[in-house]
C-alpha cells in the first residue's frame, strides 16, 4: 500500500498542506509581533518625543521634592495615549533602577533590571527591542534641577501571545481542513492518473497471456490520453507481427510434422530438442516418453555411423550429406546440418538431422544390378551349352550320326531357350516403357476359357493330367485384350503343367463376381515354399532353379502375367502349398482401364 502512487499522491498532498499551513502560520505570528512591538515603540517615542506635551509636563513636575507622585498623576492622565493597561504599566525609577511609584506596585517591586533600564540608568534612552523576550520595555531617562528619574513602561506582551494563540488556533483547524480537502482532492487526482495506469497494466498483462482482443479506453487529450492511444498502436503492431510470425511457425510446423523425411534436432550438447513423426516411427519413439532416450549419440549408435568421421567431416562442410545407411532394411540418406537458437540469454549452436528414405532408388538400383546379372547369367548358360555342344562336333569329326545330331539338337533348344528369353525380355521392356500395343475387344469369358482348354489339353494329357474347365455361364463379357490375356492364361495353365507330377489334375475356374471376372487355376502339383510365395513375380525368380531351368523356365512368365494383368487394372495372386499344389488367381475388370487410352498397335506378346 506505501508503494502504491496512489497513497503517494495523497500523503504529498497532505505534506504540502502541513507545510504550507504551517509556514503560513510562522510568517502570520512572526508579523503580529513585529506589529506589536513596533506599534509600541511608536506609541513610546510619540509620547516621548521632545516638546511633547507629556515629557514637558513631567519635567515639571520635577521641580520640587516628592516628584514622583505627582509624575505618576500625569502618567495616569496619559495612559490612554501610553495604552496603560492590566498588560502594560508605567513606573517611575530612581537612577539605580528601583521603582519610586508606578501603575502597579506589586509587579514595580519585583522588577527586574533589563539592557533597555540599564540604557536610561546610563543617561540614554532604552528603546531597544529584543526578540527573545517575553516583555517589551521604554526607559526614559529624566533630570531636572538636579532630580532624576527614569520613566519605565513594560508590557507583558500578554495581548500579543493571546493573539498568537488564536492565530495558532486558527492555523490548527486550518491545517486539519485543509487536509480534508487536500486528501479529496487528492484522491480525485491519483484516481484520475492511477486509473489508465491500472487499465494500461491490466491490458499489458492480458496480452502478456496472449489475449490482444480489448482496447484500453482513450478518455482524455493529455499526456495519458496519448500514452492510451499508443499503447493501442502497440498492441496492434504486435498482434500483426506476432500473428505473422505464429502463421510462420504454423506452416514450419505442420510442414515438420507431416513431412516424409524424419527430422530430429539435437542442441550443443546433443540433447534432443525436437523430433517429428516420421522420426518416431523411423526409431521406435512412438510412446509418450520415449523421446527422451534419444539423444545425438545415441542415433548414430543405431545407424551405425562412424561418429569421428562425421564429425570431421561435418567441420570441414556444415552441411553433410551420408548416403545409403542400412536400417531395418530401408536405404537412408542422412543430412547433417548447422542451425543457431537461442538458449535464456546466449546463443548456441544444434544439429538438425534430416533422414530421408531412399529406400525406394535403392532397390531399383539394386533390382536393376540384379536384374543385368541375372539376364548375364541366363544367357551365358545356354552359350555355354551352344559352344560345348558345338566345340564337341567340330573336335571329333568322328563322332557317330546319332551323337552328333544329339548334340547339334541341344545346341538348337538352347539357341531357342536364347531366343525366348530375349522375346520375353524385349515384352517386358515395352511394358515398362509403355510400348506396348493393346488390341481392346470385348470377348466372351467362356469362350475365352475353351479356348485356353482347347490350347493345353494336348501338353496336358502329354503328362496324363486331368484339365477339368469351369465356367459360369452368365458371366458379362469381358473388355481387354483378349489375345495377350489369354497367353497369360496359357501360361498360367504350362505352369500348372509343368510342375505337377504326370497324372495330375488341373482345373480352370472363371466366376462373375459384381464389376469383375475372377479366373482360377488350381493344380495337385509340387507347390511352392511360403518364403518363395511373395518373390513368384520377379524377374528370373524361380523355385529351385534346377528343377525349372529343367523343366524349360525362364521366371519370366509370371513377371510379364502381372504386368499384362496391372495394365488392365486387374490383380493377381498366388496361393501354395508344398506337396498340396497350387492355385493362381487372376481377377479382371469389367471394363479395363486399358480403354481409355488402348495406344499404338504392334506385334502381339510372345508367350511360351
Ligand atoms: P518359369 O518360366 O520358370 O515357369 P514363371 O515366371 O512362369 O517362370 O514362374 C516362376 C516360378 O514359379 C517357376 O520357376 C516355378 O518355380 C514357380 N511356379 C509357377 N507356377 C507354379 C506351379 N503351378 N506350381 C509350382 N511352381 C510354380
């Protein structure tokens, strides 16, 4: 409460009127005596002056023994222009000071001697005055045919401290109203000034919390008023800016969140400071807590990356880049760079890590090496053969007929084991650059499904399978192109052949389901392991790759199937069992996406 302006201005206004009272006080008492005594010395030296009627008359008086009585017979006569009164009385002294007769006998006995007495016993009148008195004196000195005496008049001062009394009296109740009407007024003023100060901190605190919704009230033209209206400009200047800067911070922030790269920034000391979703998925940070596990070292320590060299490398460039960091099983590329922030009053330097998922470029890198290693390999097998078979016959001239046609035959199967593979290889490449041409009719699935029956029954009973076809006769026609679906189907169909023991029993199925036909091939055959099951439609995958090569494949087949079945906008997918056999499914669109945009006509699929 004393430190509060608004009990300042009150208590200075209370000081002021104390002060000022007061002051006013001392100069009115200081000026009632002045005023007294000089109207007494006036009236003195009035009296007293030379030739005055007074003075003339008491010198007369002098003239004869027992002057005294008669001088104090004139004093009385003149005590109206003396002012003799109970305060003020006259003595008449003889030269040692001693009081001869006067107005009152019991105070002239007890009389005491004063500088102005002492100033007449020396023969000078005594008309000093002293300020420290509580008397004010007038000596005259008189002496006349040999008779001396002195006239004295003392005043008590007694009229003069009455009259002080009351003027303190009125200074008293003065000062007391005064600061009745001071502390109002004053409460007024303070509140009139303390007012906007309370409102303008009240605002300042609201949009410390953040809240810039009110205005504080301009009520006057002054110096409150402007610091009012520029305090609102303030406040709106803010807003604006901090609006800005939040709609910034917004922007980074779902852009932080929501970005696929994972971002973790870590401080001077390596200390976590942020991280978004992407790196709490990346990490395994996921729960509420985790985040404070992870720390700078502690990532390197999970990627394993070397963090001397980072380092070194990472002062020689601030921003530095590792590729390819293997991380359960995804391809990373890990960026290293420099931020500031601030941290209380310094400022310091952090990491920020950006782990983009590379994943992706990798395996195609890797498929694609892969993929030349494996058509390296499928070829130079059968060259191999070719020019072992053809080396032989050249070396033994000798060789019998039945030999040398065995080996010239095989060198024929291998030339077009060659020339499948690289038909094969040149469908796929027009597929992936979207050469193909596609020849879109509508067909008949049950048609269709004969046809297919039609084709393999020959190479089925060949093995002593069983080729059961059945179809629902109300299927709706089928929009694609029919002849490339079909040798995917035959394929389908070979393979079911191939790799079911002689005897078997293979079955086509085609069912109308709602916007699609779904086309099944099961067999009894060998099956195919669960781990193989996901890698069926690769390039060159094949199952044991003796048995197939063996059985003539090149693991295209399937490959070039769901590329033709994708174009359509249709699916495929297998289903095995080791030992059980084998049931491929391959589910077609009414309508094909293919008619939208069917492209350029060209030579047809070669299938096997
Ligand atoms: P291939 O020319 O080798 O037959 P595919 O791409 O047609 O190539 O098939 C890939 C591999 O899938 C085959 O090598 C074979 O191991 C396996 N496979 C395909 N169909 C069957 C099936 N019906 N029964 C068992 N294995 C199969």
């Amino acid at each position: 409460m004393y430190k509060n302006l608004h009990f300042k201005i009150i208590l200075i206004f209370v000081i002021f009127t104390i002060v000022l009272m007061t002051a006013i006080s001392a100069v009115l008492l200081t000026n009632a005596y002045n005023f007294y005594s000089n109207d007494f010395l006036d009236e003195m030296e009035t009296s007293f002056s030379d030739g005055s009627s007074l003075v003339a008359e008491l010198s007369e008086a002098m003239n004869g023994a027992g002057f005294s009585s008669k001088q104090s017979e004139i004093l009385r006569a003149y005590s109206g222009m003396l002012g003799i009164s109970k305060y003020r009385n006259y003595y008449i002294l003889d030269t040692s000071g001693k009081m001869l007769d006067g107005s009152d006998a019991t105070l002239g006995a007890a009389l005491e001697v004063t500088p102005n007495m002492l100033s007449a016993i020396s023969g000078q009148v005594g008309d000093k005055t002293q300020f420290w008195t509580s008397y004010m004196d007038y000596a005259y000195p008189m002496s006349v045919d040999g008779n001396e005496c002195i006239i004295y008049i003392k005043d008590s001062q007694e009229e003069a401290r009455n009259f002080a009394e009351m003027i303190f009296q009125i200074t008293v109740q003065a000062i007391f109203f005064g600061m009745l009407v001071a502390i109002v007024l004053s409460f007024f003023l303070a509140k009139a000034i303390v007012s906007p100060i309370s409102e303008l901190t009240s605002s300042a605190r609201r949009i410390a919390e953040g809240e810039f919704s009110e205005e504080v009230k301009v009520n006057s033209n002054d110096e409150i008023g402007t610091l009012s209206l520029t305090f609102n400009h303030m406040k709106n200047v803010l807003k604006s800016t901090l609006d800005e800067i939040s709609g910034e911070r917004q922007k980074f922030e779902t852009l932080f969140l929501y970005l696929n790269d994972a971002v973790l920034a870590f401080d001077s000391h390596g200390k976590l400071m942020h991280i978004n979703k992407t790196a709490k998925k990346l990490f395994g940070l996921e729960g509420e807590n985790d985040d404070g596990a992870m720390s700078f070292s502690r990532m390197m320590r999970i990627l394993q990356i070397d963090y001397h060299e980072v380092s070194q490398k990472y002062r020689e460039n601030r921003n530095y880049v590792i590729s390819d960091i293997i991380f359960e099983g995804k391809a990373l590329d890990v960026t290293f760079a420099e931020f500031r922030y601030v941290q209380g009053e310094s400022e310091s330097t952090g990491i920020m890590c950006v782990i983009h998922d590379n994943t992706g470029r990798y395996e195609l890198d890797k498929s694609r090496r892969e993929f030349v290693a494996d058509v390296s390999h499928e070829l130079r097998t059968p060259l191999t053969s070719i020019k072992g078979a053809v080396e032989t016959v050249l070396e033994y001239p000798d060789l019998d007929a039945e030999s040398r046609d065995g080996f010239l035959k095989m060198a024929v199967e291998e030339c077009d084991r060659m020339t499948r593979i690289v038909s094969e290889l040149l469908v796929l490449s027009r597929l992936d650059n979207n050469r193909t041409a596609w020849k879109i009719e509508t067909f008949d699935i049950s048609q269709f499904c004969r046809r297919i029956c039609d084709v393999m029954t020959v190479d089925a009973l060949n093995h002593g399978h069983t080729l059961v076809c059945n179809c629902d006769d109300a299927i709706p026609q089928v929009e694609g192109d029919r002849e490339k679906l079909q040798q995917v189907m035959i394929n389908i169909v070979a393979n079911s052949v191939k790799y079911t023991p002689d005897g078997g029993k293979i079955t086509l199925e085609a069912h109308g389901e709602a916007d699609s036909v779904l086309l099944t091939v099961t067999d009894n055959g060998v099956g195919i392991p669960e781990e193989d099951l996901p890698r069926v439609f690769e390039r060159f995958y094949r199952v044991e790759k003796s048995r197939t090569s063996d059985a003539g494949g090149t693991g295209l087949g399937l490959a070039i199937a769901k590329e033709i079945v994708d174009a359509h906008g249709g699916q495929i997918w297998i289903e095995s069992k080791v030992g059980e056999g084998t049931k491929i499914s391959v589910k077609l669109p009414y309508v094909t996406k293919l008619s939208v945009n069917p492209g350029m006509e060209t030579t047809g699929i070669i299938i096997k």
